[in-house]
C-alpha cells in the first residue's frame, strides 16, 4: 500500500499533506510512504526530515504518484496532474467543488476516488479531520496579524509619560472558527472588540471572550442556524436591518475583520463601499471571504486596495497558507485521522467502507462517475 506526498502544484499553495509525525504513523499502519523531492520546504520540511521519519524520496510527482494507492494532497489535482495518478487511487484534499463541475469530470475521468475534506461532517468522530476549523483558525488569528502590521498606530491602549495612546476598536463580522480566533487574538493584542454574526449562538460565545455582541437580534435571527449549526442565508429584509445597524458601527472602527461565509454559496456582502468610505483613513479591513466573493465591496482577491480617502482593504488569499508551517501540521493531522479509518489495523492493507457516512459524505467520485448528490450534473 503505497501513499504518494505529491509537492503542489499551484505557485499559491505553501502548504504539504503529510509532516514527519505524520509520516511515521502511516508507515506504522502498513504504508510505504513517497514524497516528491522538496514538497515540505515552504513548510519547512526538508527531504531528510521526511526520510528520517520513513518516507522514500523521490525526485518527481510522477515518481511519487506511480501505483499509489492513496495520494495526500492540499489543493483539488487539474487534469495535468492527474494523468500521474494511477486508476482507482485514492485521493484526498480541499476539493473546492462547488461551482467547479468541470474539474469534478476531470477526475471522474481520471476514474480516481476523489474526498472532499471540506464536506466532514461535523459530528464529534470527524472533528480530528475537520479540515475547515484547523484552516479557519489560524487564518482568524493571521487576519488580526495582517490588519495589525498594515495598521499605523498600536493596539493596546499605551499609557505613557508623553501621553495616551487610546486602544485600537477591532470589529469582527462573522463569529464561526475564523472570528472567534480573530476576537481572541485581537484582545490579547489589547484592542476593544466588537462582534456580529447572525447566529443567536455566536452571541455567547463572542462574550464569552470578552467581546460585546451587535447585531440584529429579531424573529429571523432566532431561526438563523442550520441543524448543521451554519448559518442560512438571510433574507433581503433582514440584511437592509442589519447594514443600517453595520454601517453607523463599522465607521467608529480602526480594524474590520469579515469571515462570514454560507456554505456552497457566494459569501454574504456585509461592508458597503459607503460604509468603506465612512471610516478614518488609515483604517484597515481584512476580507476572509474574499475567496469567495468577499463581504466587502471593492477587497480584490490576492491584493491590499488603498481607497480614495486612505481606508486599506486587505484580500490575501490562502490566508492559512501564510502561516504554513502551522497550516501544514494541522492539515496533515486531519489527514491522517482520515487515511486511519480507510485502512485495515490487523491486516494493514487499505479497506474503505464505502457505506460508513465519513465517507459518503465526502466521496466526489468513483469508478469513472461523479458519485456525490450534491453534484450530479443534471443538478447543475
Ligand atoms: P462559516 O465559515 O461557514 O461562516 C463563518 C461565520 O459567518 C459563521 O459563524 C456564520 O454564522 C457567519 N455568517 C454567515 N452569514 C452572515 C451574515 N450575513 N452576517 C454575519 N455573519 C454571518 O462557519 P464556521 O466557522 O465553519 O462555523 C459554523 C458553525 O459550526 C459554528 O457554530 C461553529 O462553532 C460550528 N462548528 C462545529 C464544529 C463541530 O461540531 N465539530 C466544528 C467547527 C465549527
């Protein structure tokens, strides 16, 4: 059973599926592991790091993904990659399907058994492999780091003998995993948060870290969440409610932090160019979202827009993927927890069942064929 550590291959992506402690643990259930030749090093992983936990190195990807059973992967395989892999294997990453039928034919195509991480359910024995909740922290805490370097005054309020710097006002908008890591990270730099979210939920858990709580806390609000515990779309009404009630907060704030998102949509747009326009210059927003449409009017996918009046909106993509090194470890562990159920203990050798719901939840495809019901084609 040969397990393929493939470098990624798109320039954005920092991050590697397996780390020596993950590597170890595969090959202690059975695997030979390959790794491509420099795969962990925006990781900080060397090849003689992965040799010394046990993996063979190999020069090439090709080399790698030659009669791989399961291949580990960061980012979703296009169809050049794809061509390496073997029939049948196994491979596991962010699929980023929604809205990406094509590359879901690709590896249909491929006749490979794609998992979507993304799709785990969030049920108490998948949350070692929540892939979302590893991500989104460390991208909640890199946002308030980003906002706080492009920031041309201090965070803390500063008691000093040539006067008093007053503490920064950070706003968070979205209070899921990204927020809530943004609001804690954001207090221990000394700010005064506030928080929204449209979830009656989030309001506990937003003061809960010392942050107070602004929303629109109506009949819809009460109903906002899903069984899955995230949040419905909200309707035309509800949202002119809470922009009127956004807007005269967002301009007494230094720092705006969006991560509100719905899944397999377009993300909500919570932040006007109005509302953009009514902060100080020198303000900072840093969209999350902006992968995904944004929250906020004018942020620009992998750019830090400079408006007219000196408000900064930042867009970093892959905004975990800066903090690799960390980024990669979790991912890798969430991984890894995944691969342990797919194989056998006593005879270690790969046995999927295919009717356990981990797997049901987030198997694309299979034998040739897109498999997953929220992706048929003719739903398209
Ligand atoms: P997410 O990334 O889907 O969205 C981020 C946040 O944006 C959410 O809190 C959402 O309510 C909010 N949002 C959406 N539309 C909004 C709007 N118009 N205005 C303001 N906010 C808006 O969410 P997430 O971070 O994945 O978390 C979703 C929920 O799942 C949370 O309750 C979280 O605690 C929970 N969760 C559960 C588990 C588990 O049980 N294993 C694991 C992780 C997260």
């Amino acid at each position: 059973m040969k397990i393929a550590i493939p470098s990624e291959v798109d320039a954005g992506e920092s991050r590697i599926s397996a780390t020596p402690d993950t590597v170890k643990k595969l090959v202690g259930l059975g695997a030979s592991v390959e790794v491509a030749s420099g795969a962990g090093l925006r990781s900080g992983i060397t090849d003689a790091d992965y040799e010394a936990a046990g993996a063979a190195v190999v020069p090439t990807n090709a080399d790698a993904l030659r009669e791989a059973a399961i291949v580990l992967k960061v980012r979703r395989p296009g169809p050049e990659e794809l061509r390496d892999y073997a029939p049948d294997a196994i491979v596991i990453a962010i699929m980023d399907p929604y809205g990406h039928q094509e590359a879901l034919g690709a590896l249909a195509a491929a006749r490979v058994s794609a998992f979507a991480m993304e799709l785990m359910p969030r049920i108490t024995r998948a949350q070692v492999m929540d892939v979302l909740s590893s991500q989104a922290n460390l991208a909640g805490y890199r946002a308030v780091i980003d906002a706080a370097a492009e920031f041309s005054r201090a965070f803390p309020m500063m008691m000093t003998a040539a006067g008093t710097v007053p503490a920064a006002k950070v706003f968070v908008m979205g209070a899921g995993v990204a927020g809530l890591q943004a609001i804690a990270t954001a207090r221990r730099l000394g700010a005064v948060v506030t928080a929204t979210d449209v979830r009656p939920a989030a309001k506990e858990q937003v003061s809960s870290l010392g942050a107070k709580f602004v929303a629109v806390e109506d009949e819809e609000f009460k109903q906002a969440e899903t069984a899955a515990g995230y949040a419905k779309p909200m309707s035309a009404e509800y949202q002119q409610k809470q922009a009127a009630l956004v807007a005269d907060h967002i301009r007494k704030q230094d720092i705006v932090i969006t991560t509100a998102l719905i899944p397999g949509r377009p993300a909500p747009r919570l932040v006007s160019a109005a509302m953009v326009e009514s902060m100080r210059p020198g303000s900072i927003l840093v969209d999350l979202a902006v992968e995904r449409g944004g929250n906020v009017e004018g942020a620009r996918p992998g750019e830090v827009v400079t408006t007219a009046n000196g408000v900064r909106i930042v867009g970093h993509l892959n905004v975990a993927g800066r903090l690799a090194a960390s980024a990669s470890t979790l991912y890798a562990r969430n991984l890894l927890a995944f691969v342990e159920t797919l194989i056998d203990a006593k005879t270690r050798t790969l046995a999927p069942n295919w009717d356990d719901e981990l797997v049901k939840a987030t198997l694309l495809t299979r034998h040739g064929a897109v498999v997953h019901p929220n992706f048929q084609p003719q739903m398209d």
